[in-house]
C-alpha cells in the first residue's frame, strides 16, 4: 500500500524536463518561423513584381 502512494508522488517526465531543452524547442520554434516568413517575403518578392514596381516607380516618362 505504501508503495503505491509513493509512486503517486513520482514526478512525471514531462515535469522534470531541464529549462534547456524546452529552450532548445523554442529556438527550433523561432529559427522555423524566421525561414517561413522569410520564404513567404522572398515568394511575394518575385509573384508581385516587386522590384520591378520599384525601379520603375520614379520614372517620370513612364505613364501608367
């Protein structure tokens, strides 16, 4: 019986994680949402003809 009350007291693996490596998943977390978000930047870059929009903005002969 004392047995099984102890083992009830027992931490779990999920609460006895090392503050470390809930940071090394946070890094993967921040670095995975820098290369979404820059991939999205660079493919709406190259979709909406951005730099051409740009170098052709100040033109003054042009006519749109």
């Amino acid at each position: 019986m004392a047995e099984q009350g102890t083992r009830l007291l027992r931490p779990t693996p999920e609460v006895t994680t090392h503050p470390s490596e809930s940071m090394n998943n946070a890094d993967f977390v921040m670095v995975g949402l820098f290369v979404i978000v820059w991939a999205g930047a660079l493919g709406y870059w190259h979709i909406a003809k951005v730099e051409h929009r740009w170098d052709h903005a100040g033109s003054p002969t042009e006519t749109n």
